[in-house]
C-alpha cells in the first residue's frame, strides 16, 4: 500500500488535500457564518520538532481524516504505507529527529 492508494481519488476515494487559498476562504466564511466579525486570519509557519520520524508518522496518521480507512489495511500494507510516507520526509531529518515546517491558520474575531 502506498500514501497515492489512500490520498486523492484513490482506492480510498478521498479528496486531495485543498489548496492554501481555499483553506482561507473557508475558514474566513465559516467564523463569519458562526456570527463572529471582524475576522483576521493569519498564516504562520512554525517548524515541526518530533525525536521519531518512525513514531510520528503513525501518530499523525491516525489525527487525519485518513484515519478510519488505515484502519481496514493489514499490518503489512500499514508499515508499507508508513514506510513510505517516511521515506518522502528523509529530507526533514536531522541529528535530533524530524524537523519539518508546518502552515498554520490563526483566526482572531469578535462576537
């Protein structure tokens, strides 16, 4: 099992992740639907720190949406998909562990 198995329209059927710019727009509109106003959102970029590439991506994957469809592979197609998933961020491993930059979304609003 590979990470393009159960991303994008796969054998999972699931949606590719959406793109920056969308994220926005919806984040912006659902605060506004829930009568906040006044909303300011920002993106920030923090690098992600964890001692355990092996020990994170499993962690990480089971707080995704992806979630419920790992758990229907056996353990041979998870420590595949796992595997791969590691591999594509060997690039963000240093002496201490992974070491990668992640995107957040911060809303400020009144209500």
């Amino acid at each position: 099992m590979r990470w393009s198995d159960i991303w994008g329209q796969g054998r999972a059927g699931l949606s590719a992740p959406r793109s920056p710019c969308r994220i926005r727009h919806e984040l912006r509109s659902l605060v506004k639907e829930a009568g906040f106003s006044r909303v300011h959102l920002r993106i920030t970029t923090n690098l992600l720190r964890f001692p355990s590439l092996e020990r994170y991506v499993p962690g990480y994957l089971a707080a995704t949406p992806i979630a419920a469809r790992l758990s229907t592979i056996d353990n041979r197609g998870r420590a595949a998909l796992i595997s791969d998933i590691a591999n594509a961020l060997q690039n963000f491993v240093d002496d201490d562990g992974l070491a990668a930059p992640i995107e957040n979304h911060v809303v400020v609003a009144y209500k």
